[in-house]
C-alpha cells in the first residue's frame, strides 16, 4: 500500500476511536459505567482523561515526516558506440515524491533540466528531468556504467563501444586509357577509405601511394578511415597495353589500371648507304639503313626491287641484330637501273605509307653517271665537302674554274659558283664548309695576270654571296706569302677562324682572321725538322691545339702554339706500319678517328688516334674486280661518319662509301677509266 494512504487510514481510525471514547458512537448509549464501592463515579473520570490522552495523540499523529524516496527508474543502455565519444542518456523524469530529495552520480554525470552536467551531489524535486553523461571506452567492445541514486533509488546507465571493423568499404579508382607509351608517373583520381575504425597496413605493388598530402611512396605504412588514397605508376613500354598498380588497405585491394594508346601509326625507315642516285659496276650492293617505330616494335624491313621498265619486281628481307635499329640487305643487281623500294612494317601491322626508293644502276665502269649529264666539269677537280643540310656534294672544279654541286638524291650535277663569272678570279683547290654558319671557304690558284691572284674567298650559301677573305696582295710584310692555297679547314672552336696551306715551295700554314682577312703565321718548311712537302688535306687537333698534316711519309702534328711539326703516324711508326703517301684525310671524331686515303694501296683506312693503329675500310677485296680505286684527292664525312665521299683524283668519279662495310658506289663520273 502506498504511504500516503497509509496514513489517510492510520488518522481516520485514531479519529473514529476518539469519538468512541466520548459517547458519540451512534451506535446506542454507553453501558453504564462500573461504579466504585464509595457510591462515586470513578470510573468516568478515569475515562474522560483517557480521552483527553487519546484525542492528543491523534493530533500529534497528523504531522509525519514528507515523502522523499522517488518511483524506480532505468536508462536504456547503448551499444556500438563511438571510443571515446561523450555519451548522453535519455531523459528520467523523478516523481512520486511530496518534497526534495538527494540527488548524486558515480562514473559520470548528471544534468537537471537541461542544466550543466556536475558530477557533485544535488537536490531534485518531483517533475523533474534528469540525464546521464559519461565517457565511452577507448577500447573496442569495452562496457562502461555510470549509477544515479536519487532519494536513496538508483538507476544504472551503460554503454558499450563499437566492434574492432578492419574490412574497409570497397574502393576503385578510375582506368585512364589512351596514355603515351612509356609515360611516367601517371597520378590516378583519390578515393576516400571508409568502413574502418581502426588504423590499417597500407602496401603497394606496381607504383606507388600517397596518402593525404603527404609524400609518394612505395614503402609500407598506415592509414586510418577518412584518409585520401592516391596511386601513381608508369604507362607501359607498348602500345595497347595495361599496367596495373594495386594497393593493398588491409587485406582489401583496390587497382588502378594504365593503358597505353592504340599503335595506328607506321614505323619509318631510312637508308644509310647507298644515296638514292647511284652507280656500280657489281651484280649486287649490300644496303644498309635503320628503322624506328615510337611506340612499338618494328617486325620486318621489306626491299623490293624492280628494272627501270617495269619489270616483275623480285623482294628480299633485310637482316638485323637490334630490332631493326639497325639493318642490313644484300641485293642482287639486273643490268640498267634497278628500283628498290623499301618499307618497314611493326608488331601491330602497320606498313610504312610511302616507300623509300633507291634508284641504282649496273652499267660498266668506264661509262658516265648519270648517263645524260656533261660531266667534263669534274675533269680537274681537287677537292670536296658534303653539305648534309641541302643534300649535296661540293666539287672544286679546276679545268671550269668553278664549284660544282651535286643533288645528292638526283645526282644532278650544277655549277655552284662560278669563281671567274664573280671577279674572284682563280682556279678552286682547297673546300671547307661550316654548316654551323652556312659558309664554304674556297681556296683558289694563280689565274694569269690578274689583280687577285691567289685568294681565299667566302660563299654565304644562305645568302648565294661570295667575297675574297684575303688574297696574295696582303696589307703588310709582317703578314705570310699567299701563292697557292691547297688545302684550308675551319676552326671548329671558333667558326670566325680557318687554317690555310700555302702549297708553294715552302708549305706555309697560316692562321686566317675570317672577318678582318689578316693572316698569322703558325708554321713552314722553313722550320727544322721533316719537309712538309706538298700539303692537300688537313684536320684540326682540337683537343692537343694542333693541326694533323699528311705527307707523303705519313702524317704530322703540328703544334698551333710553336709551330713544332712531329710524326703523328709514319711508316713503322707504330711498328708494321705500312708504306703511306696520304693526300686526302676526313674525321667525325679527331680524338677517335680520322680516315685517309693511301696512295700505294690504294684503299681507305680507318686510323685510331689513341692507338695510331688502321684497318682497312674500303679497298680491292670489296667486290673484287668492280668499282676500281684510284687516288682521293679529297675526302668528307656524313651522318656521324657512317658515309664517306671521296674525289677520285684518277677517275675524276665522286664515290659514296660505307665507312662501315666499306660497299662503294658511285655518284657522278665523267666517262672513262683508270689510268694504266
């Protein structure tokens, strides 16, 4: 029975009895009182006093102390809460209490109302609100309580935190297609990691990660839920292909995958030997060339060759040791002009679009190249350069006192600049070409009783001007004599400087000022030591500051600071040295190579500077009986040295030869034959 009914009915009794006690019980009169032996009523007063202390105990009953211990209550428990995250109860509210009562906490807090949460003890009163704070667990799946006692009643609130959740969410990242082959360092999209609480092992295999902002890496490291992952990895080395980069968050992986373009485009190819106009005496011609393709790998070189009226073609496939960088084809030769058209193919199937063609003709040696050409302007000719920018070959001419060129891919033959129809006045024997500032220095000869009698003049072949440098009529006496310039070269650390020979008596080689036109001394027969001797060819020594001079003993350095002249390389000089007499010399390279042409062998040699030893490049052994030697009187080099092209002083023929496998064509002869 709840308290306050008890009491109602404990004070109607005490009531009830007093009235009983006085009479007033309507339940008839009284018995009559027992009287006491004196014949006095006794008896009544002792009960009218009994009353009296009745009726003041029922008075003293009716001010009980107040009701102050609450109705039960509970809090509903939480579970998978956050660790470490301030948790609040829902919401109590206290009755069954007619004043106020205590109020306290352990393990956490309490709020009244609304009011600020306190942990120290308090006083509530009946309606109020009463909620429960406290802090979760660190750790995964850990229980904590806090106990309200209000009024001597408690409640308990508890909560337990989350499961340990190490599976992230699924994550992607976006394929890119159509990469460059070969691209590096390709970054994908960041994807967001969710669906974990706890830190995870982060690996990589492929390429690498990136985390946030922090630094690309490939080591192993940790990432927590909400971290940014980023990937990053290389495209492949072929076309139409994938590399993929995957990651590994836990046990979960995510890939992101790198596809390089589709291969549409044709590999090239380009002959290196012969020119695409030449001529040979021999059934057959090994061609030589490289192929490339940029984004895969070239699978054949195909050379197909034809006559020149049309003919059935027959083909054959070239050789190669590197993928077809570099290639090789032996091709046999029907008299006439043969076309051979050449074309590559790669991994994917796509052809070259537009053949390379050579056009080489079988005809006799002693018939002229090209057959409709006037070639007696090669008749007399001293020297020649190769001008790789305009594809041509320069010839001094000396019986038509002029320079002929020649179209390298036509072998078309045309007067260059005409020295006497320019006032310049002298036979051309000394040619050197700066590509560098677009300028060919000609060396020039006596011409009768002229005002400019020997001279080096300058061609501007940008600008078709020509102009003599500096001549025999020089400004002072201190300057050298100038009689006949027979050989001449740049300066290749300064292209405003050349060296000539003076090709008299006493071999003279000078230092020219290219824009002043003042000549200086550098060194002459006059010196003691070995004669010079008629001088044709020279090469400059860049790295020793001297100049390679060849006589007919061999060839001598010298010095550009004393003029001292020392053997470089004579007979039995290193030891088995053969007999040498050398007009004209080439290099690609002075500090690994120079190439010479030896009169009495009459074959090319490739000399090594370092080791002063020589093989032979090109001589009688190459397709024996064919295409004749004779003497060079002047030599250059092209495509980093892979050709020569040699001025046969004989023949008067302008031969292109494979500095490699030492296949010789011709370019342009006049009709006849070597000398007997």
């Amino acid at each position: 029975m709840p308290l306050p009914m008890l009491r109602q009915l404990t004070l109607a009794s005490l009531i009830t009895l007093g009235l009983t006690a006085c009479g007033g019980s309507d339940s008839g009169p009284n018995p009559p009182a027992a009287s006491s032996s004196a014949g006095q009523p006794s008896s009544s007063v002792a009960s009218s006093s009994s009353v009296g202390q009745s009726s003041s105990a029922a008075v003293s009953s009716s001010s009980a102390p107040a009701d102050v211990e609450p109705a039960e209550f509970s809090f509903e428990p939480q579970t998978d809460v956050e660790r470490g995250a301030t948790v609040t109860s829902n919401a109590i509210t206290v009755s069954e209490i007619d004043a106020a009562t205590t109020i306290g906490i352990a393990g956490g807090a309490y709020a009244v109302n609304g009011g600020d949460y306190t942990q120290g003890e308090g006083t509530v009163e009946s309606g109020d609100s009463v909620t429960v704070q406290l802090t979760a667990p660190e750790g995964f799946a850990t229980e904590a309580s806090a106990t309200l006692t209000i009024g001597g009643v408690s409640g308990t609130f508890t909560v337990t935190t989350e499961e340990r959740d190490t599976t992230p969410d699924t994550f992607s990242f976006a394929p890119q297609t159509d990469i460059e082959v070969g691209a590096k360092k390709v970054v994908s999209n960041s994807v967001t990691i969710t669906g974990i609480n706890s830190s995870l092992p982060v690996r990589v295999t492929g390429g690498e990660y990136q985390i946030n902002d922090q630094a690309f890496t490939s080591a192993e490291g940790q990432l927590v839920g909400g971290d940014q992952l980023t990937l990053r990895g290389n495209a492949p080395e072929a076309p139409e292909s994938t590399h993929e980069v995957v990651v590994y968050v836990g046990e979960t992986a995510g890939t992101f995958a790198i596809t390089t373009v589709a291969d549409v485009e044709p590999p090239t190819v380009e002959v290196i030997f012969p020119t695409p106009t030449t001529a040979t005496e021999g059934d057959a011609i090994a061609i030589r060339g490289v192929a490339n393709d940029e984004i895969s790998s070239v699978r054949s070189v195909t050379l197909s060759v034809s006559q020149g009226d049309g003919a059935s073609a027959t083909e054959s496939v070239a050789n190669t040791d590197n993928g077809f960088e570099q290639w090789t084809a032996e091709v046999s030769l029907s008299s006439g002009e043969n076309i051979i058209s050449i074309t590559a193919e790669d991994e994917h199937g796509n052809v070259t679009e537009e053949a390379v063609r050579l056009s080489v003709t079988r005809q006799p040696f002693v018939e002229a190249f090209p057959a409709d050409q006037e070639f007696d302007v090669l008749d007399g000719s001293f020297d020649v350069v190769v001008d790789e920018k305009r594809a041509a070959v320069y010839v001094a001419n000396g019986s038509g006192r002029n320079i002929v060129s020649i179209d390298l891919k036509t072998a078309t033959p045309s007067v260059l600049l005409d020295t006497v129809g320019e006032a310049l006045l002298g036979i051309p024997r000394a040619l050197a070409l700066s590509e560098t500032n677009d300028r060919l220095l000609v060396g020039t000869e006596l011409l009768g009783n002229t005002e400019h009698r020997d001279s080096l003049v300058g061609y501007d072949l940008e600008n078709d001007v020509a102009e003599v440098i500096s001549s025999n009529i020089f400004p002072s006496e201190e300057e050298p004599s100038l009689y006949v310039i027979s050989a001449t070269v740049f300066n290749p650390k300064n292209p405003n400087e050349a060296f000539i020979v003076d090709g008299s008596s006493r071999t003279i080689i000078s230092r020219v000022d290219l824009e002043a036109g003042h000549r200086a001394y550098v060194s002459s027969d006059e010196e003691p030591g070995d004669s010079l001797g008629t001088v044709m060819s020279m090469l400059v020594d860049g790295p020793n500051n001297a100049l390679l001079v060849p006589r007919p003993a061999g060839i001598y350095s010298v010095s550009l600071e004393t003029g001292e002249r020392t053997p470089f390389m004579v007979e039995n000089s290193p030891e088995g040295t053969p007999q040498l007499w050398i007009f004209a010399m080439a290099t690609d390279d002075i500090k690994e190579r120079i190439f010479i042409s030896n009169f009495y062998s009459k074959e090319i040699w490739d000399i090594d500077v370092r080791t002063k030893t020589y093989s032979v490049v090109s001589g009688s052994e190459i397709r024996e009986n064919t295409n004749p030697l004779g003497v060079m009187r002047g030599m250059a080099v092209a495509k980093n040295g892979q050709l020569l092209f040699g001025l046969d002083s004989e023949s008067t023929a302008v031969w292109v030869v494979d500095s490699q496998t030492g296949e010789r064509v011709i370019l342009a002869k006049p009709e006849g034959d070597l000398p007997n």
